[in-house]
C-alpha cells in the first residue's frame, strides 16, 4: 500500500477544481483576459490597507479574539442593521479566515459521515467539495433554465430531503448564474426547512450586487429568532479583499463556544491587522461599494447584450452577482471549449462542469473588470463564436 493509499478516503476524493484547472492551463498568457476567476480587478482601497498597516506599526501582531476582535464584530453587526433593518447583536457574529473558512466551520459543526446536505446548484465548487471531506454526502438541486431565467423548482427542494438531511445551502445571489431567489421564494426555503427539522446555511457574499435594487432579498427579511438559520459572508467582494481572507459567520449566539473552540482549532483567529483594514472597509466603505456596482451593471448590459446578439448564445443578464453563465451553440464539452477559447480567443473563462455536472457545455464569465476589457473580451468572444460550425 503506497502511503497516498494510506490517507482518508473523503481527502483523497475531493475534486480538482476545473476553474483552477483552465488557469494553470492559460495563466500568465500574454495578452489573455482573465475573466475565469470570481473577483474584479481592482486592488483593495487605500483606506482599507492604511488601517492595516497602521495596525502592524501599532504592533498589533500577536495571538487575537478567536471570535474576532469586539470593535470588527460590532462593526458587522451594525452593518447588518443598516441593510436589512433588523437589531442584531455582535454576540450573534464571529470572524473566520475568509468565506470559505466560514463554510467549512459551519459544515464542520451540522455534518459529517453519513449525513446529507441539499444545496442549489449549479453552484461554486468548493461547498460540495467541502461537505464531502466532511464525510457528508452533498445532494443537488438544479435550478431550470427556462430560456430566459433560471428557476428554483421548490417541490424538488423538498423531495431531496431525506431523514439524513441536517441542511439546505442556498447562494442567493447564486454563483454562477445570477440567480436571486425573491421574497416569496426565501419564505417557502424557511418553510421546507422549519418542516423538515432542518438548518439553512444562507450564502449572501453578492447580496450588494444586485440589479433590482439596493441589495437582493435576504433570509434576513424573513427570518424569526427561532429560525435554524446560519449565515455566511465575506470581504472579498463588497470590498475588493478576496487576498485577505477576511469573513464571517451569523448565527444564534447560543453557538458561541462551539464556533470559538472551531476557530481555535483551525486558524486560532484572524490576525488583528486584517481586521483592523475590516473594520475600516465597513465603516468608510459604502462609496466604494456602490460605484463597484455600478460598475458591474454597465459591464453586465455590455457583456451580455454582445453574446446574445450573436443568436447562438442562450444567455440573459444575471438578476444579481457579477457572473454571466451561457451555453453556445454547438458547445457540449464546457472544458474544452474554455481551452480552446483561452489558446485561440485570450480569454480566459471558467467551465460549467465545475459547478454542476447538469451545465456541462455551460460557460461562466466573470465580467466585474474595466470596461474596456468586458468590451475586448466580448468582441473577442463574438469573433469565436462566429469561426464555430
């Protein structure tokens, strides 16, 4: 027996990511869009890296809170207040070593071998991922693409739901479609779940960039004290910090040492300068944030009205997110066709497969970059299109 033979089978079965694989492919090509990657291209603010580094020069580089500095998790909950109107306690937030940190601490304490968790996909890979180095079994739902939109089919949410079920994750706005659940969608999810006995892991990192309104409907406008509802966030988008890894975790207050002792057992804490640079973001930030989304509106009608105008591209402006998720003509095997397209076009995109294995000859671009490189990416995505029989 070699020794990789030797490690746990669940380790051993988490998947290559087909995202990273395009770009380990591509990388460094001169002249190539990347728009494979979900983040813009904007380095982190001036006045979110000066509290940083302010912080470093204060010293402030020993062991931390391992739910997070006071003056951060008050900051998150008072921004939580502020967007959904609702009172929240700091006592009800902890700081986690990104998005995905917080993910895999919230699977850590509802799931493990043998039980399931019902998620809605397509869906960025890593939550499955994650739940099967867990031991747990994750369980898709597809969402319908109808030729305009796509759709959550609720009875084939509540027919996934087995007496192994401990959760439903929902990524509203979803990644990659764009898909935002509405209100009355969010209503019926907490309902299935208060049935069935079950926990909702709410995934709302895109919840600002949303094309409707200030921000998307949210678990929080619906949500009772009572509710098993955890939600999980991070910097990296609002705030162009996705090389901080800075996130967090909402949940009863009640789960407080289980989440601090999962802290401590796996980062032992942020380290204070990042959260300082976190603190500021929240607090001077909301200007930053709002032309962002402006930003991604424009490059959402440019990007999607050059594919659509092709007719052989069934695409259609994400509702929220910055991703636009399309199929061409002709195209069943996603992966390839993202080689071809990163060797022969220069740009480089992300394969469906990786986020569903139902979208396999789907496409997704990430379009929150400079406008004029949605428009070259675009023309050069028409022009390939066009060269295909």
């Amino acid at each position: 027996m070699s020794l990789l033979q030797r490690l746990r089978p669940a380790a051993l079965a988490a998947p290559e990511s087909g995202i990273v694989a395009v770009i380990n492919h591509a990388r460094g090509r001169e002249g190539l869009i990347p728009l494979w990657a979900g983040e813009g291209d904007l380095p982190t603010p001036a006045f979110i890296a000066d509290a940083a580094a302010q912080s470093l020069r204060d010293g402030e580089t020993f062991y931390t809170w391992q739910r997070g500095i006071p003056e951060l998790r008050q900051a998150i909950a008072g921004y939580i207040e502020r967007l959904y109107g609702r009172s929240t306690s700091a006592d009800r937030v902890f700081v986690t070593g990104s998005g995905m940190h917080a993910i895999q601490l919230v699977l850590t304490a509802l799931a493990g071998e043998g039980d399931e968790v019902v998620f809605v996909s397509p869906l960025w890979p890593n939550f499955a991922a994650a739940a099967g180095v867990c031991g747990a079994r994750a369980v898709e739902v597809a969402l319908n693409w109808d030729g305009a939109a796509w759709q959550l089919d609720l009875d084939r949410l509540r027919d996934a739901i087995t007496p192994r079920t401990r959760a439903i994750f929902v990524n509203t706005p979803n990644n990659p479609t764009g898909w935002t659940a509405d209100a009355a969608t969010i209503q019926s999810i907490l309902g299935i779940a208060r049935e069935a006995g079950v926990f909702v892991v709410a995934d709302e990192i895109y919840s600002r960039f949303f094309y409707a309104g200030a921000r998307a409907p949210s678990f929080h406008d619906a949500m009772t004290d009572e509710d098993a509802l955890v939600f999980v966030n991070s910097f990296s988008k609002n705030w162009a910090m996705t090389g901080w890894r800075v996130g967090w975790i909402e949940a009863p207050a009640a789960f407080g040492q289980l989440i601090e002792n999962l802290v401590q057992y796996s980062n032992s804490g942020v380290a204070t300068f990042m959260q300082r640079g976190a603190v500021a973001a929240i607090e001077q930030g909301e200007a930053f944030v709002a032309s962002q989304v402006a930003r991604a509106s424009e490059a959402r009608r440019i990007f999607t009205g050059a594919l659509a105008a092709t007719n052989r591209v069934s695409i259609a402006p994400p509702d929220g997110a910055f991703y636009a998720f399309f199929a061409i003509d002709g195209i069943d095997d996603g992966m390839q066709a993202a080689l071809r397209i990163a060797d022969e076009a220069l740009v480089g995109l992300a394969p469906g497969a990786a986020f569903a294995p139902t979208t396999p000859g789907y496409l997704r671009a990430c379009f929150h970059r400079r406008l004029d490189q949605v428009e070259m990416s675009a023309a050069r995505l028409v022009e390939w299109i066009g060269r295909q029989p």
